[in-house]
C-alpha cells in the first residue's frame, strides 16, 4: 500500500497466500491522503476506530495512535502488520470496543463499520472525550455511507458533511459541539425471546451493538433451534461462531452436565454470549473465548460443535470463514463426533462438508435454511 508515509506490506489475518482480498482499500487511502494534503495535527491524542487490518494505525504508528476495534483477526492482523513494518511494540496502542476508551481525543479517526449500531454504540462511548477543537473524520466506499451514517454522527457528535468521491471512497468531516445534548445508549439492548424455539423459549437475550440481528431473533437461527441435536452424551460442546450465545445457551439448557465454549472473533459477541448465559441462571459450566475460530482447541477434544458460519468479509462475499470453521471442527472433535451446521440452502455447505468429512446428513430443511450434520470417524 502507498501511503504518503512511505511505502507498507499489509496482509490479513490468518496470513494465506491464497487469498486475494486486501488488507485495506480505497477509503483508507483516500483518509490517508486528505490527513496529509490538509496538513492534519497529529501530535495530540489521536484515536482509530474500526481499522479493519491495521493499514491506518500502521501507516500512523509515528503519531503513536490508539486503535479500537471489535475485531480479534483485526487486532491480530494489525499486531502482524505493525511488526512487518517494523514499528516497535507498544507505539500503537490497541483496544477493543469493550475497554474504557481515551479520556481525552484530539483526532478521531472513524472507518465506517457495517452495523449502524456499532457506530452508535461506539460515537456515544467516545464522545465525552471529544472536544470542540477534536477534528473528526471518518472514511468508508460510497456503498457504505448512508444518510442515516451522517445523521448518526450529528446526532452524537455535531454539524457533519460529506467530501466529494474519490475512487468510489468518501470522507466524512464532523464539528463537535460538546455542548449538544446527546441521547441515551441504548446498548447492550435484551429482549424475550419467543415461543416454540426449544430450551430457550422465553428467555431473555442480550445484545451488545454490533452482534448480527440484534435486536430480534433472526429467522436462521430460529430455524436451527428448532432442530439441535440430542446432546445427553456429549461431555464437551462449543458454539463456534457463538454471536449472542442463544445457541449455546439452550444446549447449556437442556444438557447441564455438558462443558460449554463459546467462541468469536467479535469481542462484541463474547460480551453478548456471556451477558445471555448470566441473564438465564444457566446451571453447568461455560468459557468464553474470543479467537480465532478453534484455534488454541485440543485435537480430539470436542464431543459436538454447533455453527452457523457466515458468508461476509465486510463488503465481500466469502466461503473462507465457512471452509476454516469446518476444517477447525473436524480438527477439534473426538472421532465420532459431530458438526450440526445451519446455513442458507444456496450456500451448499454439504459440498464442503462431504469433502472433509466423508459423509454430511441433511437433518431438516426448508425453501431457504438447511441443517446439516457431519460425523467424524
């Protein structure tokens, strides 16, 4: 990546040379270049939020910037990327969005997250840190910032508008107002959840901004709760990919004695699972673990993993996380145990799971959700 910084070799993370997505992109560039055209002051507290790889706080590190994100493999790749480039550990601070931010901020520096929420959630928990003479940028594709985007950061911080479109990237630029009556945060938001959806029917979800769907239970879900296994045997469980953890939650239910992990990459996530398991007095025990998949999982350790993998890398559409789940469970169960898979039918997870496993069993399926069951021998 070019940088008026000089020259940086980026990557995602885990590292596959296989893989031909970026490690950043045109509205990290365009960031870069207005900091540097406009001759941005630097030199006070300067914070990075939602850097998805690490390229602004790596193309930044001599301004010794704070970065937060909600991602584990961003945090990861970053960590890589800075000693790629050779900054020395500890220049770049990094947070997630569930750490006391900054008290004061004299840059703020925004790329702009897929979830609205998450922009909401994370603008209110930094504003008290921003000041009138704070400047506020914030960056995305054109695809990315909506009305609604602008709004937000008006509404929470002050006057907002937008630049001109550059290599279909946009910039947003912010006046704080500390004087602007800011609303309430309305995260982490619970609600109850339905009937007729098994162990967890009327229990109580909690959501932190950020995690998919939440505030409602969404319809894949709903589905593949209605048809989890029989789990009386299985000693060790994990909800792979847990999001709110309602999944886990209502095995935790139904099968006391089992030792439940739930895991993410989103730190969100975790703080939502584990705030889904406390609301419900759930007997038993259960980790937490925000990771890499099944990374730092015993080989043949596992009686049942339970997933619904996503298809999204940000903007891309992506079976590489599918494929590292899949591969991870068959990895971490003991033989004889079992993957219990959801998913959109078009996506034809059972290809996949064939392949790797052997066998792959369509336990239920409707028009449009399938759940699928592979065993290991």
């Amino acid at each position: 990546m070019s940088t008026p910084w000089g020259e940086l070799k980026l990557s995602r993370f885990p590292e596959d040379p296989r893989d031909r997505l970026r490690a950043w992109d045109a509205s990290d560039a365009y960031l870069l270049e207005h900091l540097s055209e406009q001759a941005v002051d630097l030199s006070g507290s300067l914070v990075v939020l939602g850097d998805r790889w690490g390229a602004l706080v790596t193309a930044l590190a001599a301004h010794r910037p704070v970065q937060i994100t909600d991602s584990y493999l961003g945090q990861e790749a970053t960590r890589a990327n800075l000693a790629r480039n050779g900054v020395e550990p500890g220049t770049v601070g990094l947070l997630t969005t569930q750490d006391t931010p900054p008290e004061r901020i004299d840059v703020l520096l925004v790329r702009v997250p897929k979830s609205l929420a998450l922009l909401e959630d994370q603008l209110l928990r930094l504003a008290p840190a921003v000041h009138e003479g704070t400047v506020v940028v914030g960056t995305g594709m054109v695809k990315e910032i909506h009305t609604s985007t602008l709004t937000l950061f008006e509404r929470i911080l002050g006057p907002t508008r937008t630049s001109l479109a550059r290599r279909k990237a946009r910039l947003i630029f912010c006046a704080p107002d500390p004087a602007r009556e800011r609303p309430a945060n309305p995260w982490p938001y619970a609600y109850t959840l339905p009937d007729g959806i098994g162990a967890v029917s009327g229990r109580r979800v909690v959501n932190h901004a950020g995690v998919f769907c939440a505030d409602r239970l969404d319809i894949g879900t709903r589905f593949f709760l209605r048809h989890l296994p029989d789990t009386r045997g299985a000693r060790r469980v994990v909800d792979l990919g847990c999001g709110n953890g309602v999944v886990g939650t209502a095995l935790a239910l139904d099968n006391p004695r089992a030792e439940v992990l739930f895991t993410d990459e989103s730190f969100q996530a975790i703080a939502s699972a584990q705030a889904t398991y406390q609301a419900n007095d759930v007997p038993g025990h259960a980790e937490f673990r925000v990771g890499d998949g099944l990374s730092g999982v015993a080989a043949g350790s596992v009686d049942l993993v339970l997933n619904n993998p996503p298809f999204h890398s940000h903007l891309a559409t992506t079976d590489t996380t599918a494929w590292r789940m899949f591969t991870g469970a068959r990895r971490v169960l003991r033989p004889g145990g079992e993957l219990w898979g959801g998913g959109n039918r078009h996506l034809g997870y059972h290809v996949k799971l064939r392949r790797l496993f052997g066998n792959c069993h369509l336990v239920a399926g409707d028009p449009k959700f399938v759940v699928l069951r592979a065993v290991k021998r």
